[in-house]
C-alpha cells in the first residue's frame, strides 16, 4: 500500500510537471506567432488600419501591393540579387570547401577560420567597410555593391555547408573516374557536383532567402534601384498601412516554403 | 600514373587554388574595407588630419557614450532573457517523445525566421499598438483599465529582439541537448542525485556550447542592428548603430561613423573571446 501510494504522489508530480512544460511551450508559441499571426490577419483587413477591429476579409491590400511598381521592380531587384550573390556564394564556398575537404597543406585551419570571419562580424561592418571603400574609389552605390556584400556575408555560409556535407566515400569515386581518365575539371563537374547536389542547392536556397531579406548593406550600399526590403521599409514611413501587411505576409509564405524546402533536401540526405 | 588526389598526400597548392577564389574575393570585399575603414575612422572628418580624435570623441561626448551604454545594456538584457526563455522551450522540445514529434516543434519554434527581417519589426508594432492585439486582449479580460504605451519604447525593442533571439538560442541549445548522451542523466540518478542537482551539475554544464554560441550570435545580432531599435525604439534611448547610420545620412561623416563601426567590431571580438572556451568544452564524456 505504501509503494502504490507513492507511485500515485509520484504520477501526480510527473501530471503536474508535463502540464507545465505544455503549458510553457504553448506559451512560447504564442510567442513567436503572434506578429506573424497579426501581420497576415491584418492583411485581409477591410479597413485603413491594420489593428482590431478585424472588418472582415478584403483581398485589396493585396491587389494595391501587387500594383505597386515602386514594390515590383524593387521585388525584381532583390530577385536579381539574390539569385546572383547566391550562386557566386555556392560556387566560391564550393570551390573553397572541395579543396580544403579533398588536400591537406600548411595553414588549412588558417584558411578555415578566415573563411567562416565574416559571420562573426555584424553587416553593419560589412556595409559600413564598402561604403566607405567606394566612396573613396568614387564609385556609386548601386545593386552591384549590394551582391558584392550579399557574397561577402553568405560565402561563408555555403561554405560551411558544403564542408560538413563532405566525406571520404566520396572520394573513392573521384578517384575511380580519375583512373579512367577524366580530367580534374569533368570529375568535379560530372560526378562531385551530382554527388552534393542537395547540399548544393540547399546552400543556394538558403543564400538567396538571406539575400532576398538583407536590409542594412542593402540600404547603405543602394541608391536609386533598391531591393524589396529597401522599398518596404520606404513605405514604413507612412505609418501603419495594410499594404505593408500584405506584401510582408506574401514574402512570408514565399521564404517559409522556400526554407522548408531547403531543410527537406538537407533532411532527406542525412538521412539516406 | 594516377593523377587523382589522396587525401594524405601533402601538396600545399591545388588545395589553395581551390580556396584562392573565395579567399581573394573576402580580401578585396571585406579585408581591404575593412583596412579602409580604419584608415578613414583615424582622419579628422573637417580638416583632413590623421589622428585618433574621433576615437576619443566616441568615448567622451555624451551623445556617444549615451548610445553605447544603451547599446550594451540592451544588448545584455536581451541575451539574458532570450536564453532564460529559450532554455525550457529547447529543454522541453529535447524531452518531447518521438524525433518527429521534436523535428515539427522546432521547425514551427523557428517559422517566423523567416518573416522579412524589416516587416517582424513592423509586426511587433502592430501588437503592440495602443489599440492593438495585445492591448484589446489585456482590457477585455480585464487586467489593465487604460492601454499600455508599449510601442515606440526600449520596452518595445526588447520584445521584438528577445521574440527573434528565442528562436535562435531554441535552435542552438536544443542542438547541444540532443548530442548529451540520455545515460549520464540516469546514472547521476542511480547514485542519489536528485532531479534538480542531475539538471545543474550534468544536463546544464554539457549543454553550455548551445548556450555560448546562442549568446555569441545574440550579441553580434543585437549589437550591430539598426532595424528594430529604429523602427520599435521611438528615438527614446538611441543606440550606437542609430547614430552611425545618422552620421552617414545627416552629416556624412564617414570617419566619425567609421569610427563607431570599429567600436562595434571590438565589443563583438571581446564577447567572441570571452565565451570561445565555452564553445569547445563539455563534449560527452567528459
């Protein structure tokens, strides 16, 4: 009787304990939802302003963002940009971490740690180090400066990923195309390409969405044509406006999916 | 003969040449300008001369010292509670049963991620406006009788950093959770410790390197932004990237702002150094 007692004060203290860790998490959620949940809702408002009372559903805002040609070639911009930077990023991050996976040389780590710096040092710096270095060359801001630093701040990344996706099995079938005689350039681009091609296009997915959203060298380093997160922050300064709302709740399902599929081919490699 | 590489073979140049690219493309972009900058924070931005005025001009007016000593007990606040929040959500998502039941919390923990970086800060304003959710929410059931002024506040910028950096340190330290082998805990179990004291003297000090590398990025994070600060702020207490972007907007002082920049850089170096032994220790087994 004793035992079955203290199991039962036992089993209470473990209920108590899993209601609280649910209710916590179910707090948390609510969280890290709530701007989001609050931005798409008010997207649909009816009204001029994007807080409660909810007026009922309105596509408007929606058709008023998609009209938008300051938003459009801003959209077109930052796609430009971020389809460029990324895959200079993928390419060079590649490149850098096929030859420190596949050769082994004096100041490797060296190498490795320069290459990973950028991430440790904030984009201000970043922007801050360009602008100042083309206004002493005399050379404008434009989109070119903008995928210049995009690459700067995302190398790194795609180089990390192509690192740790690396590994030495691969290298028994480079080397066996190699013995058949393909030339250095044909086995990377034949059979090392393929071989990485997830971790490849995850890295590109992931450049291009942290590109597409990058404000602060973006907005140093442009002038007359900017990016989406330029021109949204442009209209930041009318105050609260649904349209906001709109165009951020479609960037919002545009970069979720985007991201999801990112981490579905990362995923599904690791686990193959 | 086989020309194919092995990887014990010790040749210093194909390997470099593979780097070459990526590394000539960070000197020119980011070594080079970052040499330029400080060349530029050490002239004096009206007469030209070189010295180390500006340095001393950060750390003597008021203006400036006001905004780095907001800048840091912002971001110290921020790093406090975004990982104190975090620990339990990460620490209840490890404890979760099956590995997809974990996968789906955490891919829904981190979601807004991806909400544009300038659009979550606009959101948060939404909120937390004197009409908004939060407010109709708290009157309707009765808790305050006038609205909060909670937007355009330091208040405000806090939430909105420590909402990103939750999900952030959530990543880092459920990452280091998952790695600690589940049979230290039970062992400390077996020989008397109780539930508590198996927390604070195993699970916590293996899963110090999420925590280090989710404060690291906090502070480099937090630091350097200018977004949330300048739209959730209100212009109440300024913070150092706020007046480094007004000295490039209003005066065009390059040097001044250059200058600040660099200020930046070397709190950020002081944060990476002082939490760099945290981020190798406490491997399993140990």
């Amino acid at each position: 009787m004793n035992t079955s007692q203290k199991r039962g004060a036992g089993g209470w203290k473990q209920l108590a304990c899993k209601g609280l860790t649910a209710a916590y998490m179910a707090a948390c959620f609510c969280f890290i939802f709530a701007p989001v949940a609050v931005l798409v809702l008010f997207s649909f408002q009816d009204g001029r302003l994007p807080v409660p009372p909810f007026h009922g559903p309105t596509l408007h805002w929606y058709a008023q963002a998609l009209a938008n040609d300051r938003l459009l070639s801003a959209m077109g911009h930052s796609f430009l940009v971020g389809a460029g930077s990324a895959f200079l990023s993928v390419v060079l991050g590649f490149l850098a971490a096929y030859g420190l996976a596949r050769y082994r040389f004096r100041g490797q780590t060296l190498v490795r740690s320069i290459l990973v710096l950028p991430m440790a040092v904030s984009y201000l710096i970043v922007g801050m180090g360009l602008l100042v270095m083309a206004s002493w060359l005399n050379i404008a801001p434009s989109l070119w400066l903008v995928c210049i630093s995009h690459v700067v701040i995302n190398m790194p990344l795609a180089f990390a990923i192509c690192s740790a996706q690396f590994n030495p099995a691969q290298v028994r079938m480079e080397m066996a195309a190699g013995d058949l005689g393909a030339s250095l350039p044909r086995v990377l681009l034949q059979i090392t390409v393929p071989m990485m091609a997830p971790a490849l296009s995850a890295a590109f997915i992931l450049c291009f969405t942290l590109s597409w959203d990058e404000f602060l060298t973006a907005f140093l380093l442009s002038r007359f044509d900017i990016t989406l997160p330029v021109a949204i922050w442009g209209l930041l300064r009318g105050g609260l406006n649904p349209q906001t709302n709109a165009i951020g709740s479609m960037v919002f399902f545009g970069a979720a999916a985007l991201a999801l599929g990112a981490e579905y081919l990362m995923f599904r490699k690791k686990s193959s | 003969m086989n020309k194919m590489r092995r990887p014990s073979r010790r040749e210093s140049l194909p390997g470099l040449l593979f780097a070459s690219p990526a590394l000539l493309w960070l000197v020119a972009f980011f070594a080079a300008p970052l040499l330029a900058m400080v060349a530029v924070s050490l002239r004096d931005g009206t007469t030209g001369q070189y010295g180390i005025g500006n340095f001393v001009q950060v750390f003597t007016e008021k203006a400036y010292t006001d905004a780095l000593f907001n800048s840091l007990t912002l971001t110290a606040v921020v790093t406090l509670a975004s990982l104190v929040l975090a620990y339990p959500l990460a620490y209840s998502i490890a404890s979760l049963r099956s590995a997809r039941m974990q996968r789906l919390a955490l891919t829904f923990a981190v979601l807004p991620f991806w909400t544009s970086y300038v659009v979550r800060s606009y959101a948060w304003l939404l909120v937390l406006a004197p009409t908004g959710p939060l407010n109709s929410v708290l009157l309707a059931i009765g808790l305050i009788h006038t609205p909060l002024r909670l937007a355009y506040s330091t208040t405000a910028t806090e939430i909105g950093f420590v909402h990103f950096f939750i999900m952030l340190d959530t990543l880092t330290i459920y990452a280091s959770l998952v790695q600690i082998n589940p049979r230290l805990a039970l062992a400390a179990r077996d020989l008397g410790a109780s539930a508590l004291r198996t927390f604070l003297s195993v699970t916590l000090p293996l899963s110090l390197p999420g925590i280090a590398v989710g404060a690291f990025l906090t502070i480099v994070l937090c630091i350097g932004d200018y977004v949330t600060p300048q739209i959730l702020g209100g212009m109440r207490a300024i913070v150092l990237p706020q007046t480094v972007m007004m000295q490039i907007q209003k005066h065009l002082d390059l040097p001044m702002a250059s200058a600040m920049s660099l200020v930046l850089t070397v709190v950020m170096a002081l944060a990476y150094l002082t939490l760099y032994r945290f981020l190798k220790t406490g491997e399993p087994g140990r």
